[in-house]
C-alpha cells in the first residue's frame, strides 16, 4: 500500500499526497507486474557503453566518437520514431526502410535536376513521405489487406522507384548548404550551451507546471521529491553530454576546429517534443492507444478507427522521409542502397528494444529513441572493436530476439497480474 498524506487543495478539495517510499515501492510493484517501459533497454544501454568503454576507453569515450554516435543513429532513430505510431496498432511498416531512399531521391533530384531551393525540396520530400503513408493506410484500413503483405509489395516496388528514380547516374550527390549540414555539422559551442540551457529549463517548467496541475485539481500525482530528482537527473545528462561536445575533435584543429552539439541532435529532440506532446497530451494521442488496446471497443465508442489507423501511416511515412533526408545528408548523396541493408531492420529493432510492443497499445516515442542509441551503441563499439559485419548483424539479432522475449514475458506477467 501507498504511504500518504492527506492535503487539501485551493478548491477544497482533499487529496492523498504521496510519499517518495511509497512512489518508489509502487514502482517497483509495477516492474514485478510486468510493466517495464523502457528499463531493459536503459540496463543495456549503460552494459553496453561499460562494456564497450572498457575495451576501447580512449576510442569510444572520446568527443569525436560520442558526437558521430548521434549522427550515425539519425537517420535510423527518425525512421523508429515512425513506426511507433504503426506499432502502438499492432501493425507494421516494412517498406520505411526504401522509402526512405525513395524521398531521398526525390529531395536529390529536386535539388540537383531541378535546381529548386533546399526549403522546397526539403517540404517535397516530407510531403511524398506522407502520400506513400496515405496509400498505404488506405490500402491496410479500407480495402482489408493486411499491412504486412501491403508494405511487403511497396518493399519490393519502392526499390524499383528508386533505381528509376536515379536513372543511369546510379548516384545523385547533393549541393553544399542547410540539408547537407543538417547531419554532418555541429552547433557554434555558445549556441550549443543555449540549447541546453533551454531544453533544461523548458523540461523543468512542464514538469513543474503539470505537478502544479494536478494537485490543484487534487488528482493523484507524483511526489515532488521524484520530480525534482527527474529534473536533475536530465539537467545532469545533457550539461555533461554539452561539455563532451563541445570539446576539441578535430583531427587538426589548427586548420579546422570542429567542435559543437551536432545539428541531428535538435532535429531529434524537437520531433521527440512534438510527438511525445501529441500521444500523451491530445485526444488524438489518447485514440492511438485506445485502437491499439482494442479496435472494437474503440469503434462503439464513437474513435473512428479506420481514419486512425491512415493516420498512422501517413505519420510513420512522414518520420520516414525526414529520416532519409538525415541519411542522404550523412552520406552527401543518394544511391540505389540509401535505406536498404540494415535500415529497416535497424530501426524496428531501436523501437522493439526501447520497448514498443509488438501487439500494440504500449510504448512511447522516447522509447524509439533509447532503443536507436542503443543499436548505434551496438554498431559503433563492435566497430571499433574490430568485428566483423556477420558478428554485428548476429549480434543485432540477437539483442532483437531478447528484447522481443522480454516484452512477450513482460506481457504475460502483466496478464497474469491484472496490470494488463
């Protein structure tokens, strides 16, 4: 049982005011309930960087290598952020991966045939982005064909598009300007220093004014002890990780001096803010999850479904594109391979291990994020150590087969429990 206190409110109301113990053995009742969130894939994360900080400490540890992580895991984790929203309806998009290229090219071809400015070409190709998750969601909630068999067929014909597309060139590099720095250059450090100081500040602000909320209206809250403690906890994180960036890393930095947070970092931090804002604060959101849990309740209380579940799609296309137009900046240019290998692979695996669940109705898109840093981790440090592709890839799967087992487990848990 929960230790409280009983308070009253401006309005009169009473309320139970919750304590730290009691927050903290509530919480741990829910992990032995099977709710984990994002814990398992926290846990690894901080095992894989000790793991792999040991082998290569002056390697891994190092500014430069903190700073590529994050734009080696951009484009994977935008694509991730996308199909949280599919995933939280039990559905799945395998065509992300080469759609990807496809409005890679597009914003390419654009660029360099057309001559168009970059900020056209960058709104075309996030717009061709939601088209292809128009037809697809049309396809999966209107005409009945599962979403697996629908995004299967848009696989195999959107690497046709992009060989199309590219034509006989094969490889279309784009112009030196704002898409090109988006995933290769860093912040000017005093900008740098700026962010953090406003992400800090802005993360404060909404926690404090949320526990303000809700204990006004007398509605059960967090202790403010834990949102103090969670207010720190980040300010700590990114004022640390500000200092690394914002180090030296230039190979020689008497020719070019190269330090700064990477410019992917507030491209992946605002859309974090802004689809975190719409599944936990809209009824928008609250609709996503309802479907999710279960389709047919949602239908007889009035949640148009169908219109829902094109949403999803049209979501999870429009991070795709925004995730291949951060890949084609990475690479500087787009061929026939941009968002094929790994990628689609990769960034279901960074949803699953953060702990978006397979069957749908749970997850968050922090989770879509931790589980990118966790699979950039994975690729970096096995690198750096010297492993061979086969190794990474087994090794990937590996981690993937886990994090799917715990979410199974943690399911079952929660059935058996009554948590589900």
């Amino acid at each position: 049982m929960t230790s409280m206190t009983t308070f009253e409110t401006p309005g009169g109301v009473t309320a139970a005011k919750p304590t730290v113990a009691g927050h903290v053995r509530d919480y741990l009742a829910r992990i032995r309930g099977g709710d984990l969130g994002a814990l398992p894939a926290v846990l690894g994360l901080v095992l894989l960087t000790l793991i792999f900080g040991s082998a290569e400490p002056e390697t891994f540890f190092s500014a430069g290598n903190f700073a590529n992580l994050f734009n080696q895991a951009a484009g994977v984790t935008m694509i991730a952020m996308g199909l949280v929203f599919v995933l939280l309806l039990g559905e799945i998009d395998l065509s992300a991966g080469y759609a990807a290229g496809v409005c890679g090219a597009v914003l390419a071809i654009l660029l360099t045939d057309f001559g168009y400015p970059q900020p056209v070409a960058l709104v075309a190709a996030l717009a061709a982005g939601a088209a292809i998750g128009l037809v697809l969601g049309f396809l999966v909630a209107k005409i009945g064909i599962p979403s697996f068999v629908v995004t299967l067929a848009a696989f195999l014909a959107f690497q046709g598009v992009l060989l199309n597309l590219l034509g006989e060139s094969q490889i279309v590099s784009i112009p030196d300007g704002f898409i090109k720095s988006l995933n290769k250059d860093s912040l000017p450090v005093t900008w740098s220093w700026i962010l953090a100081g406003v992400a800090t500040a802005g993360y404060a602000v909404a926690q404090l004014l949320r526990f303000r909320a809700r204990t006004r209206y007398g509605l059960v809250t967090e202790p403010i002890g834990i949102v103090l403690f969670r207010i720190a906890g980040l300010a700590a994180l990114v004022l640390t990780a500000t200092a690394v960036l914002t180090q030296e890393r230039a190979i020689n930095p008497d020719v070019t001096s190269l330090k700064g947070v990477p410019i992917a970092v507030p491209v992946i931090g605002g859309f974090l803010v802004l689809w975190t804002f719409v599944l936990g604060r809209t009824s928008y959101g609250r609709h996503v999850y309802a479907v999710g849990g279960n389709p047919e309740a949602s239908r007889r209380a009035g949640i148009p479904v169908d219109r829902i579940r094109i949403s999803v799609f049209v979501v999870c296309s429009f991070m795709t594109a925004a995730g291949g137009i951060m890949l084609v900046s990475r690479a500087g240019s787009v061929d026939p391979g941009t968002g094929g290998s790994s990628t689609l692979l990769n960034a279901v695996g960074a949803a699953v291990i953060g702990g978006i669940s397979l069957f749908g109705g749970k997850g968050k898109v922090i989770h879509a994020v931790i589980g990118g840093a966790v699979i950039a981790v994975i690729d970096n440090g096995m690198y750096l150590m010297d492993f061979s592709s086969g190794t990474r890839y087994i090794f990937t799967g590996v981690i993937l087969l886990v994090a799917a087992g715990v979410d199974a487990l943690a399911r079952r848990r929660a059935a058996a429990t009554g948590n589900r």
